[in-house]
C-alpha cells in the first residue's frame, strides 16, 4: 500500500497461512499515537494518554484512565499471538470475530471479570493488544470489558491499515 514504511516480506512462519489479509509491523511505533483525538470521545476517554511500558510483554504501552475504567494499547513486538492461545500465557483465550480483517482473540482471567484483553494478530511475532478494566461501581457506565478492549482494538486498527 502507499505510504507504508515497513517493506513486504515474504511470510517465515511455520503455518500454512495466518489469515490476515497482510501484515502490519509494530516495530517503532507511538503506542499514544495509536487512537486519534477524534476518536477517544467515542471511547468515553476525556483525555490524552499516559505513556508507560508494560515489561511483561517487553513493550512500551499508553493508557487512558478516567474515572472508573482503564484503556490501554501496547504495540507488542516480542512475541506472536499463539502465546496465548498455545497456553504459554495465564488467561482463556477465545477467537472472536475479526478485527479490520485480521484474527484477534479475546483473553480473560476467570478471577478479574471486570478486565478483558484483545489482541489482534498483526504479523508475525507481534501483535496489537488491547486492554480495558472497569471498576466494578461504574460498570452500568461502561461497555462490558470486552466490549470495550474490543473498541479499542477496532480504533487503533482503524489508523493502522491507513
């Protein structure tokens, strides 16, 4: 596609095929820069994020708090997707539809009801992982968690297939 920095590599992987439609690198990129101003008010966030990094996934990270809920985006490079899924990761993960045509899972903790995490399988050995919690007060102001890791996932891939 124009305007793509990362150049098209021919796929090593072991699969026969990932099912995304290409692949997108995370290598390098702002995880703050991920959602746009215009899009964080549909996402109940009043406010820009918060850089940080997020070691177990050797990551940096953004997160937006506001009052009663959590989001946040880490660019994951060190790893692929089938972590979870091959059960090298504590959590359930599930399939769930795909997110602007790329495989994406939902992982949740049976212990934490109130935080769900989406991750959507970019390329290989990386993946966009999408987080959101809610504190159990606000949930009636709030989408289900993983409805909500689920929105963030969908608007950060919005600016990535760009």
């Amino acid at each position: 596609m124009p305007g793509t920095a990362a150049p098209t590599t021919e796929s090593t992987s072991t699969r026969p095929s990932s099912g995304r439609p290409r692949e997108i690198k995370l290598d390098g990129k702002d995880p703050c820069q991920l959602l746009t101003a215009e899009q964080l008010p549909s996402l109940k966030i009043d406010r820009p994020g918060r850089p940080g990094n997020a070691p177990a996934f050797k990551a940096k990270d953004c997160s937006w708090t506001v009052t009663g809920a959590d989001s946040r985006l880490a660019p994951v490079t060190s790893e692929g997707i089938e972590v979870w899924t091959g059960g090298k990761r504590t959590g359930q993960a599930e399939q769930t539809e795909p997110i602007a045509t790329f495989p994406a899972i939902s992982v949740t903790v049976p212990s934490d009801q109130d935080r769900c995490d989406v991750a959507v399988d970019v390329a290989d050995g990386q993946y966009l992982l999408a987080t959101f919690s809610v504190s159990p007060s606000f949930r009636d102001r709030f989408p289900k968690p993983c409805d909500g890791a689920r929105q963030l996932a969908e608007a950060a891939m919005q600016n990535l297939v760009k």
